[in-house]
C-alpha cells in the first residue's frame, strides 16, 4: 500500500497469531507448542513454529528460514529488477541461503552471517 502523496513510503500490515496454548498457557518452558500462522489480507496462511532445537514442528516454517528467504527473495526480485533495466535476460533463479545464528547463553540469540548462493 502506497501513502497517498508518498511514493517513497510503503506500508505492509500482517498478523502473526499464537495458537500455541495446550490449556495452560505458557506455564513453563515446556508446557505450550510453539506454533502459530503469519496471516496477510488475501493470501494463504503460513503456518509456523519454532526450530525443533526450541521445541518447534520441524514440518513447519520457522523465523530464521523465514528470515533466510526474505533477504534471498528481496536479493533476487532486485536483481532481476537490475537486468530488466540493463537488457540482460535471465530465464531462471535460484538461490540456496545459509545462515549461521549464535545462541546466548540467556536463550537469546542473533544471526552472525547471512550468505546468498544465487
């Protein structure tokens, strides 16, 4: 969504909703699921968990994949973008991203290194 009279602004909304509660709530640290569903107007749900290191779905999204393809996707729709302008044709994409994120030892935690191999 574009503000009016703003071309250089862009607002995105989406909700990202908990469905974690196994009828205690966050009692202890392993008393709920770490799933939940990032939610965006029109479009299909994400369904999401945390790594299975923290006690997530492995057969669901977590933040740092999520993380992972948003720096590959923002990367690769440039690129093209770059090409388009400059015409050069690409017929085909792909990239493999790896991250490396360090735990602290409060549970915390950052990515140290975001490396794209398109």
């Amino acid at each position: 969504m574009i503000c009016p009279g703003m071309k250089s602004k862009h607002i995105y909304t989406t909700q990202v909703i908990w469905s974690g509660n196994s009828g205690t709530g966050t009692k202890d640290y392993r008393s709920y699921s770490r799933s939940h569903q990032i939610k965006s107007r029109n479009k299909p749900t994400i369904f999401c968990s945390s790594d299975p290191l923290f006690i997530g779905d492995a057969d669901k999204y977590n933040p740092e994949e999520l993380f992972l393809a948003s720096l590959s996707s923002c990367h690769m729709l440039w690129y093209l973008h770059l090409c388009s302008e400059n015409n050069i044709v690409v017929v085909s994409y792909r990239d493999e991203p790896t991250g490396i994120m360090r735990e602290e030892k409060n549970g915390g935690g950052h990515f140290e290194v975001e490396v794209l191999q398109p």
